[in-house]
C-alpha cells in the first residue's frame, strides 16, 4: 500500500529537530532508519503529517567511551554496535544482539534509537537495554534528562519519552569482572522478530555463588521486563543446573502473554522460562570464565 | 538407439533453462510489465460478508467520477462457468448472491488506480445477511441456507468406491488399525501475483495476456462467459512467476478485465494484491482422513479402507478431481487386495479450493506413509521393509484399474536407505534425534481432458529453415517448471543439432497448437511426446531427402551434429541446413506436427469417477528425513531430506533435481508451518509475513536421487518430476519424529506447541 501524503523536514542539527517537534507536535514523527516506521506508514496504521528525518544529523551517530561508561549515539545501526570492537570487549551482550536482529537490509539502515522509541513488543533491544540497566538520553526544549530503562517501557508501543523530547544517546556500563552476559530469542520464523528474547547480566560472587543476575525479557507481554522473581531467586545461590531451572520457571509470572497465529500465550511463557534458563546458563558460564 | 549414446545430445545434460538469462537479467516480461497505449486499472469490488444476499446494487455513482471509463456489475455477466464441465457454478460478478468473503461484486475500469478505487468505495450494496457456513462438518449436516441450490446438506460431490471386499481383508488380517488425520488448509503462494491484461480490437477481437497455466482452458472460458466465438478470443501466456496449481483454473480477474475492457472501449490490466490472491486462493483444501487398515503378521496389507472429507470452499473449482485423485491414489502405490473409498467434498462460505501441486495425493498420502509406520510399529517390522513387502509387480493394472508399466518405487525405496544409512539409524539415534521413510507417487499427466474431446492432448508443430534453425511451436505453458526447455532439448536430440539452434514459440492460442495446460504434470511427457513425434517426421523427410542426394536408402544414413551423412563415412557428409531445403523444395521452410494421445488402456475403468486417476505413467518417490527436535521448546530442525525420484529419464538432471527440491521445500512448508487460518469467513494471515511459508534460507541439505526406470510410453522413457516428490516428505518427517521422540503427529501442520501437547500427553500415558 501507499502511505498517506505527509511533509518531509531534514533538520540538520538536533536543535533544528527539536524545534520542528515542537513546531508541529502530535502530528509529526521522527524518522530515523525507517525500518519500522515506513511500514506502518504504508499499511496506515500511522499517518503523520509531517516527518522530521534526523537520519542526516551526524552528531546523532557514534559509539564511544566516556567517564566509564559506554556512550551510543541514539542513530547507531544495529550493523556498527555488531561491528564494534569496542563494545564487543566491553559490552559483548549488545554486538551479541545486535546480530540477532531481522536481516542484512534491516541491520544495516535500522537504528539502536529508532528501535527502543517504536518500542514494538517482539523487538530485541529492549531486553539487553533492561540487563545492562541502560539509561536513556532525552533531550527536550528544557534540556537533557536521563531515563532508566526499567522507567522507559511504559506499555505496547509507548515510552516515557515526552512528544516534544528526542532520544539522543543511550549509556550502559560495561561489563564488570566475574560478569557473563548472553541473549538467546526464538525468531518469528517469518519476521524474525522475538517471541521470546532473554537478555541476562550475571555477576559471580567472590565465592563462586550468583552475586546479581538481571534478566530482561521481551516478546512475551506487552512490555519488555526485568523477570523479577527470578532474579530474586537466583541472588546468593550457587548456579547449579536445579537452582537456575527452579528460577527460571518464573521468568513470566504475572504477565499477561500475548498472543498471536504463531505462540499461544501458554507457549509463550513455557519459552520465556527455557528460554530464561538458557541464558541464565550462558552468562553463568561466561562469568565463571572471566 | 538410446538417449544417452548420441553424442553431443543436450538430452541428459545439465543444461540451463532456456529462458533463464532473460529472468536472471530482470528483460523478461510477466503479464503485469504489459502496458498498452491506453491501459486502464481495473479493481475489482469484493464482498465484505461470507454468506448474504444481495438486496440492491447502485453502482452509478461510481460511474460518474471522472476516470472511471466502465463500471460491470452481475446482472450483466449472467453466463455461469468453472473449470468442470459439471461445475458451472461461478459468475465473473455474483448475482443474487455473495459466498464468501472476498467474493466479486462489480469491477470498475479507471485512468489510476487511485480513482478506480474511489470508485469501487462509491458502490452501494445492500446485503440481507445470511448464516455462513463455515465448519466443515457442521456445513455437511446443514439443512437451510445452503449455499448452492441442488446441492443437498452442502455436499458438492461424494464418491464411493469398493474394490474387492475389504470385509474379507480385515477378517484375513492378523491387526487391524484405524486412524485419523487432520491436515490444515494450505495455498500455493506463488511470488508472482495473478495479473491479466485484456484489449480488444477494432473487429470486437479479444486478445488476452495472462498469467495462466492453462490458457487453452482460459480461451474457451472467456469465449462463453462474453458470448463470443472462439476464434475472437485470443489467450497469450508470458513469463509466469510461478503457479503451483494455483493457475490451473480460470480465475475471477481473467475474466473481469475482459468483461471490463469490452465495456471500456480501452484494454485493461488487474493485477491482484497479495491479499486478493490469498482470497482467490484455489490451494489445498481443509482434508479430514480416516484410514482403516488391515494387515497379516508377515506385513502384508490386506485391506484399506479410507473416508476423505475435503472443506472445498464456495464454489466446484476442481473439487471432484481433487476427491478422486485421494480416493484413485490411496491404493496405488502398493499391491493391496481390497480397497474401499467414501470421498465427500464439502462445500463452505470460504474462498473455493482448488488444484495445488501433488493435487488430491498429498494429505492422503501424509496419512496413509504415517499410518503404514504406526502400523510397522505395531508389529514390530522395519518401516522401510513394511514398505518393501507390499510393492507391486508390473507391468500390472491396479484393483482400481490404473495401468502400471513402470516402477522405480523399489529402487528408490533402496536408494534412499542405503544414501542414508538408514540401517544403522533407524531407531538407534539418541532421543530427540530421528530418521523417518515414507513414499509417494503421481501421475504423468491425466489420461483424460477436462472436456472431453477426441483432439490430441498436445501438438507440436515444427518449422526447420534453411539456416538449420528449428522453430517449435507449442501450446504448452511453461511456468517455471522447465517446459520449454524440455520440448527444445527433445527436438535438438532427435534433429541432431544444438540447443541453441532451437527456437520456441509457446502458449499463444492464434499462434501455437493445442495443448491442454500445465496442470496434472502432464508436460514433459505429453508435449515431450509430442515434440519428440515432429522431429521424428521432420527427421524422416530431411533423411528422405538425403537418400535421394547421396542415393543410399534413408536406413544407412546418420543424422548427427547438424551434418548427414552415410554410416561410417564422415568425411563425405550433407549439411543439415542443406538437407531441410532439399526436403522441403518447392518451399524453403520444412514443416512437420506431432500429438500425443493416450492409449486406450491407459484411460482407466468404467466405474463412476474412473476417468480421474489414470495416467499413461506414474512417478515413484521415496525419502528419508532426518530431524532433530527440542523436546522443550517443540521446535523441529530438519537436518537433511534425502529424496530419491523415478522420472523414468532424466531429460535434463539439473532441472529434475530443481523440481524435486522445490517439491521438499513445498513439503516441509506443509509439514511444518503453513495454515490457512479462518476466522468467521476472514482468512487471518493473508500476507507472506503472518502466512509462512518455506524459503531457500530454510532448507535443510537436500540429496536428490534421480532414479530412471525408462518408461516404454515416455518421451525418451520420461515421467512426471514436479508434483510426486511433494507428498513423501510430509509422512518422512512426522515419522522421523516419532523416531526421535516417541509421538505420532496426525495434525498438519506440525507446530511446536502441538509437539509439547503430544508429548505431554506421551508422558501422562506412559508416566515417563
């Protein structure tokens, strides 16, 4: 299908594009890599009257190291966080999901920015972004403020992020010592989009017990989220294969699972929890190797 | 002198299709690249409701919106038609009544298609809305609103076949077994979508590009629907991305841009959306099968009795053919004494079914392989030898009166074992990794037409020119499936000369001879008969000819690599293209025609139903699937598919290997995601995004096995290789997973979570 007639802006700077935001408010979106929103564009399920393409604001675009923490410009494709050397030493869970997401179109024009705004339900960045406990950057007409991630995904579709606020970069801290990171999905077989992700952070204990684990989970709700309970349960305990099962068993609790011609929501949660257990084994390993 | 020792002969070779460099190249012309000076878009309006009737229809303020040249609605296309003679059901636009959701309602014919679909939205229709019959076993106990009149309970056809006494089968028998199997609907998903484009001229001449697999059938269609004489109609089939089945019949907008162009005064194209073919549809029907089965201790079958229930859809479309190839073809492929068929094709408020490649075999023979495993389980027999143990032995006629001559089923059966080791597989795999086996057969090409006529079944005429050049002319179609190569490489091996010398003029009924479609995979071996008869005749005059020039009898003479000349004297030879203006002298151009016709001991019983199922010749497959599954996710991972098929000779290898991996990739769609779903009439997933189906990125290591039974009737000793090698994999691989983890899966497809169902219900069972 057609998309419905729009008007297109190429601000060149980032205060050029908050001042279109503001300028046209709810009837305006911003276009970034386009890889989702062009489609629902085309099937009509958004209609906005005037685009805002940040794509050519070249300061939006890096990945590098600041302060101790890592720093990724909010237009960074999901090809360059795969490439990274950088990240791949110090962040090896964000190149690791990187690499599992769509095809080589999507990987190459699609954005880390652009993803976590759309906040589509099976997206894979959200489950890393809750792990490594990402902040994100906004900026508005009243400057800059942070956001946890856990504060970012509100519901289907919808962040914390204001009409009139931009995302602009996106921090994590690299890995600690004794930590072991993973991100295991089941890809849509024909979208290759999550039905289920798990993103685990893991950190061993001098002792060789689980010092902290953060588990994020997408594709299952509406919302990506940190798996709690098992997090809980897994705090203090030693990683045995018993231990991580019993643990993982809750990754979905009290979510309301989605649906769809592929994944009942019973399976749904039946894979959020082997799934869960599977990641939880990876960083566990990983974290005992370093 | 046999194929394979002419030398230099492309027949045998692995030479690429004819038509390849102009797809490759992106140059080659499908039917909605045309444009006409003039063309308009034609849409067509469909109904929102599955079952209503049509109270009031006022189209006339579409037709006063600027761009809109022709608005046709049903009261002006009264003629009824449908592929079977004894299924005129169908209008180009309903009349008093709607369907099926996604049924035509009126077309319209604009300067865009943004205006033609402003138009379609300025169409008011008054539906009185009716009870839609949409569950296929409540639609055949309905009593009241049935869809079509005349046909009771909405049964659009039963058959009942009793061959021998199956009584006396399951009495001789030592186990008797019953099961039964669900497999979903599924549609062929062909890239290219439908698309027609239609122009009359200025003496009422209709010409009409399509993209058909039947265009002979389309010409006579478009004949009757728009009351014109034959010869006014023209049907010229280009490029065709693929049909699968899926073009094997008329389809609504072949006629509607017709109908439109004529009231237009302008030529017309429409190109269906992606959702309109998936509405179209004329795929594999919803097929409920019940087996019972009987069978000695030693393995021998002593009785089968089947009960097949088809969700037809709306309309006929090939329904009674699919009904009867599932009844025809239970038996067929193994020596069973006593055979009893009960077919009922069911008709719904969904779009119709139709043909879809391994037409009306694939579902009953993914029940049959799997319920011949359940049954070897039960016994305590080898699957393959099972198998082995109830082959036929030809040349014979089965009890149900398909003549076989010949049988590459044991050597495949054997092929495929030995490829894959299975000996030292079967069952000895650890859990969660299987190897499954199952067999299947089709028919090269159906004996019979679909309107019954004494006219050949293809013709082929040929044109040598005093370059040496051949011109074929055929009315074949090729779609994807390597037709047109086949005819070329059978003309430049039986003429001596070089593929590219070979020209080919196809499927275009003012130009080309009849030949009846690609459907029934009757190509290879009807038009390749036919061919092979004109270059024979060609080949007869040019030697004649020859005789006279070196005044040796015709009988001593070599025709080979576009030279003639006397056995054993090389050095004094006669130039083809010499030759051909010798032999055609006062003219320049030589000409000679060959057809194909089947036997008469080819065309079947005389019972009820027995036309559909003979064939001159079957195709025999046997493969062996290897499959590992996640016992917690459910998740099956095919690792390789070893597929042995008997094509009788393989006139070209590489694209009878193409065929036959197409066909597994086909399958394991089938076996393993694919599904029609519908909710109250609307089908769910009309998009390739929600309706999956196999890619090349998907597929599993492939090893085709080409077995070579060289069939007498053949062309060259050739048989069918498109449709039979489809219905194997399906039962290969849910007895693969029975190997690897102990459940029989009896519902298509076989998605993860039903997996965990089964073997939650294994555990339940069995408490481990």
């Amino acid at each position: 299908m057609i998309s419905e007639s729009f008007e297109y802006h190429v601000p060149k700077t980032i205060e050029e594009a908050l001042g279109m935001i503001g300028e046209f408010g709810d009837e305006s979106k911003v276009l970034a890599g386009g890889h989702s929103l062009l489609p629902m564009m085309k099937l009509r399920l958004a209609s906005p009257k005037h685009l805002i393409d940040i794509g050519r604001i070249g300061a939006l675009r890096y990945i590098r190291e600041s302060e101790g923490q890592l720093e990724l410009g909010a237009l960074t494709t999901h090809f360059e966080i795969e490439s990274s050397s950088l990240l791949k030493s110090k962040c090896p869970l964000l190149p690791e999901t990187a690499r599992e997401i769509g095809d080589v179109q999507v990987c190459n024009r699609g954005t880390l920015g652009g993803s976590l705004v759309h906040a589509d339900p099976a997206a894979d960045w959200p489950a890393a972004m809750l792990a490594v406990e990402a902040e994100m950057v906004a900026r508005g007409p009243h400057g800059e403020r942070k956001i946890r991630a856990r504060d970012f995904f509100v519901d289907l579709m919808a962040t914390a992020l204001q009409s009139d606020e931009l995302l602009t970069a996106i921090r994590v801290s690299p890995l600690p010592a004794r930590t072991g990171d993973a991100y295991l999905k089941l890809h849509h077989p024909a979208s290759g989009f999550a039905v289920v992700g798990v993103a685990v952070r893991l950190t061993l204990a001098e002792s060789g017990s689980i010092g902290e684990a953060r588990v994020g989970v997408t594709g299952v709700g509406a919302k990506p989220y940190r798996a709690e309970e098992t997090e809980r349960l897994l705090a203090g305990k030693s990683p045995t294969a018993k231990r991580l099962e019993e643990a993982a068993a809750h990754a979905a609790d009290g979510v309301d699972a989605n649906s769809d011609l592929y994944a009942s929501g019973d399976y749904r949660k039946h894979l959020a929890a082997v799934y869960a257990r599977r990641a939880i084994q990876r960083a566990a390993e990983r974290a005992a190797g370093r | 002198m046999s194929a394979g020792s002419i030398p230099n002969s492309p027949v045998g070779s692995r030479v690429p299709m004819v038509d390849s460099f102009e797809k490759v190249t992106g140059a080659g012309k499908y039917a909605d690249d045309l444009v006409l000076p003039g063309t308009l878009v034609g849409k067509i309006l469909h109904s929102p409701h599955a079952h209503a009737r049509i109270r009031r229809l006022d189209a006339s303020r579409a037709g006063q919106l600027p761009g809109v040249f022709a608005v046709v609605t049903g009261k002006e296309t009264p003629v009824k038609y449908g592929i079977l003679p004894i299924g005129h059901d169908e209008r180009i636009f309903a009349d008093d009544k709607v369907r099926y959701i996604g049924d035509n309602v009126a077309g319209v014919a604009a300067e865009s298609a943004e205006i033609a679909e402003e138009a379609l939205r300025r169409i008011r229709v008054e539906y009185e809305i009716l009870p839609a019959h949409l569950d296929l076993e409540k639609s055949m106990r309905a009593e009241s609103n049935l869809i079509h009149d005349g046909r009771p309970h909405n049964i659009e056809k039963e058959y009942h076949h009793h061959f021998g006494d199956v009584e006396a089968g399951f009495k001789a028998a030592d186990l008797v077994r019953f099961d039964r199997f669900d497999c979903a609907e599924v549609t062929h998903a062909a890239l290219e979508p439908h698309s027609t484009l239609a122009s009359f001229d200025d003496d009422g001449k209709l010409t009409v590009w399509s993209s058909t697999q039947v265009p002979y059938y389309l010409m006579k269609t478009l004949a009757a629907t728009l009351e014109m004489p034959e010869e006014n109609v023209r049907v010229i089939k280009p490029l065709v991305g693929g049909g699968f089945g899926g073009k094997s019949e008329v389809i609504p907008l072949e006629l509607a841009a017709a109908v439109l162009a004529r009231k237009a005064g302008r030529p017309v194209k429409i190109t269906y959306t992606r959702e309109e073919v998936f509405y179209a549809h004329r795929g594999r029907p919803r097929t409920i099968v019940e087996l019972k089965t009987g069978v000695r201790r030693d393995g021998r079958l002593t009785a089968v009795e089947g009960r097949v229930i088809q969700d037809g859809g709306a309309f006929c479309g090939y329904g009674p053919v699919t009904m009867l190839y599932s009844g025809q073809l239970l038996n067929a492929l193994y020596d069973i004494p006593n055979v009893k068929y009960d077919g009922y094709r069911v008709l719904t408020n969904k779009p119709a079914c139709g043909a879809m490649r391994g037409h009306g075999t694939v579902n009953v023979r993914y029940a049959f392989e799997t319920h011949l495993d359940m049954i070897a389980a039960g016994l305590g027999i080898d699957p393959a030898e099972i198998r082995r143990r109830n082959l036929l032995k030809p040349p014979c006629v089965t009890i149900n009166g398909l003549r076989i001559l010949s049988y590459g089923y044991p050597e495949c059966l054997e092929r495929v074992a030995e490829a894959s080791n299975w000996s030292e597989k079967r069952g000895k795999l650890p859990f969660g990794k299987g190897i499954g086996i199952a067999g299947s057969h089709y028919v090269s090409g159906a004996a019979n037409p679909i309107i019954r006529s004494d006219q050949p079944h293809s013709t082929v005429n040929l044109e040598l020119d005093g370059e040496g050049t051949a011109t074929i002319l055929t009315g074949a179609s090729e779609i994807g499936q390597g037709s047109d190569t086949v005819q070329a490489q059978i003309v430049a091996h039986e003429l001596g000369i070089a593929l590219d010398r070979v020209k080919i003029v196809a499927a275009d009924t003012a130009r080309t001879p009849i030949d009846l479609g690609s459907y029934s995979s009757r190509v290879t071996f009807m038009a390749g008969n036919a061919a092979l008869a004109a270059a024979r005749e060609a080949k007869r005059q040019i030697l004649n000819a020859a005789a006279t020039y070196f005044d040796v009898p015709a009988e001593r003479l070599v025709l080979e690599d576009g030279r003639i000349f006397e056995a054993g004297n090389r050095a004094k030879a006669l130039p083809l293209a010499q030759a051909v203006l010798l032999a055609a002298k006062p003219e320049t151009v030589l000409r000679a025609t060959g057809s194909y016709s089947t036997p008469a001991e080819a065309r079947g019983g005389k019972y009820k139903g027995a036309g559909v199922g003979p064939s001159p010749a079957y195709s025999y497959s046997a493969q062996v699937a290897e499959v590992s599954v996640d016992v917690e996710t459910g998740q099956v991972t095919v690792e390789r598919i070893y597929a042995a098929h008997d094509c009788g000779k393989a006139i070209n290898p590489l694209t009878v290997e193409g065929q036959v991996e197409g066909s597994v990739w086909m399958g394991l769609g089938q076996a393993l995601e694919e599904e029609m779903v519908w909710k109250n009439g609307r089908l769910m997933n009309a998009g390739l995004l929600e309706y999956r189906s196999a890619s090349t990125l998907d597929s599993p290591e492939i090893r085709p096995i080409l077995v070579e039974s060289a069939d007498p009737e053949g062309p060259l000793g050739a048989k069918e290789a498109g449709e039979g090698s489809l219905a194997a994999v399906i039962p290969a691989v849910a007895n693969a997973i029975y190997d690897a983890v102990g459940v029989w899966m009896t519902t298509l497809p076989i998605t993860p979570e039903r997996i965990l169902k089964a073997l939650e219900e294994k555990q339940r069972r069995t408490g481990s």
